[in-house]
C-alpha cells in the first residue's frame, strides 16, 4: 500500500503565522460580532497616504504606460529617486542599479535572505525581533540565532553579546534601528561599534531602515553604512514607504546593496513577482520626490501619542514601559503582572496575559512571545488619540 502524500511542503508547513496580522484580524472579528474593541496590534499608520501621492496615482492609472509590464527591478525613475534618498538619509553613495524596487519591505527581507544565505548558515537575531525575521530565514534555509536584550539595556545588544553568538556558521547579522517592536534607536557610537565588528569579523549585514524617518527627543537613526562606509560591500539596506508616508497597502518596498548581490535578487524577482505595480510605484516616487510637511505633521502626533501611550502605561503597578525614540510602537516589561490574579484568571506567561486583557478589558495587544521571550507587550501608538487614551485606561482599570 503506497504511503499518502503530504499535502504541504515541510518548508511551507512549518511557517508560523504572522502574529501580528492574526491579533489584528481577530479584533477586526470581534469588532464586527460588536465588541468595542481597542487595537493596538496593527503596525500601521492611522493617517491617510497624503494627497500629492493619491493624485499622482490617479494620473498614473490614468497613462497607459503603466497598464503594461515595467523593468522588473523597478521604474528608472523610482530607483533613481531611491538612490538619492540613500545618500540623503543614509549617508551612503549608490547607483540606481544597485537597488531592486520590492512588493513592499517584506519582500525586501524575504529576497535578502533568499540571496545571501545557504542551509545551514546562521543569522545573528537581535530579539526582540519583528516576527517575520526568523521565518524569512527559515524559509531561506537559515537558522536563527537570538541575541536577547531586555528593557534593562533598553532592549539593544552590545558587541560583546555579537561575538559571544559568533560561530564558524555566522554569516549575516539583520541589524534594526530603529526597532519594531520596540522603537529602540542605536546611538551613533553603538552603530559604529556593531559596525566595525561586523567588517572585521567578515559578517554580512541586512539593515531594516522602515523606521528611519520616524525619530523622536532629537534623535537620529543613522545606517551603519554610513557609520561604516568600508562595510557597504557587506550590508543590504532594506527600507520602503510604508510607514513613513502612510503606504502600508500601496506594497512599494526596496533593497540596495552590493551590485552582484543586487543582480541575484532582480534575477530571483524576475521569476518571483517581477515588477511592482507601475501605478504604487508613480506614487512611490511622489512621496519620495515631493514635499515632506505632512511626513513631518505625522510624526509629530506619533511623538505626542508616544508621551502618553509611556505615562499612562507605566501608572500601572507592575508595568515597566521604556520610552522608545522611534517607530511608532511602546514594549513594556509585563512580568510584574504575571503571576497574579486577575478577575479570576492568573497569567502566567504574556501569551495568556494578551489574551486576558482581549477578553476582560477589550483590548488586542501582541505578546512578547511573537518577538522573542515571553514577559512583554507591543502596543503601536498609531491609532487615534481618543481610543490611544482610553485602551490604557481599561488596562488601569483592569490591574488597579
């Protein structure tokens, strides 16, 4: 008797849910059943993508230029565009042939790891991490190695924590400031250091910039290659316009990097999706080219939402909320909560504890467990600022 045949692929069988997009669509199920709920899962602005944007979108539907294939590594235009935002905002010097327009940064980390890395080899894992990391390198035959850092180091690795990870299969380290999920931002000295070890130790580096221009207190994000320059011939920076201009569904992303490692990823791109839409793209290049004043009125609310979402959360007796100096989410330390009784039900991990404050207080919230250990929450302020408030009200309600 023949042995049935697997439907799925072990590969495909082993991807675990994107905890995020599950959060969020479980919310949006209990909001529909009628359930006042308030969500602080979804990584995505509030705002809408500015006008400038939408209407060079239109127009672009409207030119039949863009009804047809395009240049799968992106329109000459856009990578030229995203050439000059790299030096402006990167510090680093490339061509437009360096860089491959992606189906949004997702697809940017997927094609990274899909170019770099052989079965076996081993990516250094800073954690807490966003959740699709260690799938994507999973996917590409890597395997993940965490470097934890909790709040007490304000959730960034040091050298020392590196190398210590360091073995003879280390190949890439993904190196993201700033964070998702934490919004920690590497000061300049602490990005040159990781910089410098990872020149002289010959490890390659993904940096996820997403977040670059959403920094607050004065901060700058600064990219290691800028920190490093001789490391360029090593990094792939991966970034889009999702977040910073309110994108998340126009799905435009990129990569720059090295020139042959570039090429070997437009050439999997070309047999994977090949070009991104003509029209997100147009509109790609107007966010990048046209004027910034509502970039900046965004991020602006996202600071004044980031004051308070860390006040009020750290009014709650056992919660331990740094503040962050980017991107738009708060990660508090929850472990003074658990262990506790709380009306009636005693969590014990942050997992159980989402779960409680979803049921007892209406508010979705992702566990700890989705980045890295357990003990923690990610919160995104980027939601309206009369349910920001009142979620972290029903939470100090809930453990008074």
């Amino acid at each position: 008797m023949t042995q049935p045949t697997r439907r799925l692929s072990s590969r495909i069988a082993s991807i675990a849910e994107s905890a995020t997009l599950k959060v969020d669509a479980k919310a949006k199920s209990l909001l529909a059943e009628g359930r006042p709920i308030i969500s602080y899962g979804p990584g995505e602005p509030d705002f809408p993508t500015p006008d400038h944007i939408v209407e060079a979108a239109v127009a672009a539907a409207r030119d039949p230029r863009n009804h047809r294939y395009s240049a799968g590594a992106g329109l000459p235009e856009l990578r030229e565009a995203i050439a000059e935002k790299t030096l402006r905002d990167s510090g680093t010097t490339v061509r437009p042939t360096q860089v491959v327009v992606t189906n949004g940064g997702k697809q940017a980390v997927y094609q990274a790891f899909q170019a770099l890395l052989d079965e076996g080899d081993e990516v250094l894992l800073p954690a807490p991490y966003w959740t699709t990391y260690p799938e994507a390198i999973s996917l590409a035959g890597g395997v993940s190695v965490e470097v934890f850092a909790g709040a007490d180091q304000g959730y960034k690795v040091t050298v020392e924590q590196l190398e210590a990870a360091r073995t003879p299969r280390t190949k890439v380290l993904l190196f993201c400031s700033p964070s998702n999920p934490t919004g920690a931002v590497y000061s300049p000295a602490e990005v040159e250091a990781i910089g410098r070890w990872a020149l002289e130790t010959g490890t390659w580096v993904i940096s996820d910039e997403i977040y670059q221009s959403l920094v607050y207190d004065g901060v700058r994000a600064v990219s290691i290659t800028e920190a490093v320059p001789e490391l360029a011939e090593q990094t792939i920076l991966v970034n889009g316009v999702a977040k910073t201009y309110a994108m998340t569904g126009w799905r435009v992303g990129w990569m720059v990097g090295p020139a042959d490692v570039i090429a070997g990823a437009s050439n999997l791109q070309s047999h994977l999706t090949s070009n991104v839409s003509n029209v997100s793209q147009r509109a790609a290049l107007a966010a990048l080219t046209g004027p910034q004043d509502e970039v900046e009125s965004m991020r602006r609310a996202f600071d004044v939402r980031r004051r308070r979402i860390v006040d009020e959360l750290n009014a709650i007796d056992g919660v331990v909320a740094p503040t962050p100096e980017g991107a738009f989410y708060v990660y508090p330390d929850v472990s003074g909560l658990l262990g506790r009784e709380w009306g009636g039900v005693t969590p014990t991990t942050s997992l159980e504890l989402a779960d409680l404050v979803l049921d007892q207080a209406d508010v979705a919230t992702v566990p700890g467990e989705a980045f890295g250990p357990s003990g923690y929450l990610r919160l995104s302020y980027a939601l309206g600022d009369d349910q920001l408030l009142e979620g972290v009200q029903r939470l100090q309600r809930l453990f008074s």
